[in-house]
C-alpha cells in the first residue's frame, strides 16, 4: 500500500478484532466451539490491537482513528451479524470438530432467539486513516 500510494495520498483501513466479538446464544459451549472454528479464517484475529503501530512502521502518518462497533439487537438480512451467520455456516464445519449439524442448530438458534426479542450480538472494528508523507523521513 505504501509503494502505490503517491506522495500525501491517503488510505482507509479497516481491521475487525475477532476476539472482541460478543454473541448471545442459548448454547454457550456452543456458540464457544462455533466462533474456535471460525477463528481459523484469520490469522491475526485481534489485529486492530497492533495496526496503527505497524502502519507508523510502514512510514504512514495515522491522521484517524476510530472504533466502528458492530451492534445489534435483532437478526434483519441487512445486518453484518446476519451476513457473519452465512460466512461461519460456510466455513466452520469440519474444523474444530464442529459439524455442519452442529452450525445449522446453531445459526437456527440465533434465529429463535432473535424471533424472541433476546439477540444480540456485537463486535468492534476499527478504522484507521492513513497518509502517505509528502517525503520519506
């Protein structure tokens, strides 16, 4: 990003912190599995703990930094923990000996309780504005 970048140009970043992810479920050990699983599909799951330094290091100025925290009380398609449920049921079975009828009860759970007034999920993501120094330094 750095060598395609032109001089005083700017970039947005933005990194989610898988292990800050809160997920009501009426199965915690469950849900617990289910989210191990899913851990897999990022190396650096708590990335956004480390990024703005290693941005600095890159030699970007961070001109912003901001937490967009991912937070909802219902299960509505237009949602991104709608969209999660969709991403781990494709992913997580056949890791951690989570089985794909173990996600399908999991994601129908998420739906009761969502029919029931009880969801909530939530999960925070950060942004990080960085520009390029008219000059290395």
């Amino acid at each position: 990003m750095f060598r395609v970048l032109r001089p005083g140009g700017r970039a947005a970043v933005v990194s989610t912190d898988w292990k800050s992810i809160i997920w009501h479920s009426s199965d915690a050990g469950r849900m617990e599995k289910i989210l191990a699983a899913f851990a897999e599909h990022c190396v650096y799951a708590d990335l956004p703990r480390t990024l703005g330094v290693k941005l600095k290091s890159a030699g970007f100025n961070v001109s912003h930094e901001a937490v967009i925290t991912q937070y909802h009380r219902n299960n509505d398609p237009s949602l991104f923990s709608h969209y999660l449920i969709e991403r781990i049921r494709g992913f997580a079975p056949g890791r951690q000996g989570v089985s794909e009828q173990a996600v399908t009860d999991w994601a129908g759970d998420l739906q009761k309780i969502g029919e029931r007034g009880g969801y909530f999920f939530c999960l925070n993501q950060f942004l990080f504005v960085v520009v390029k120094p008219l000059r290395e330094q």
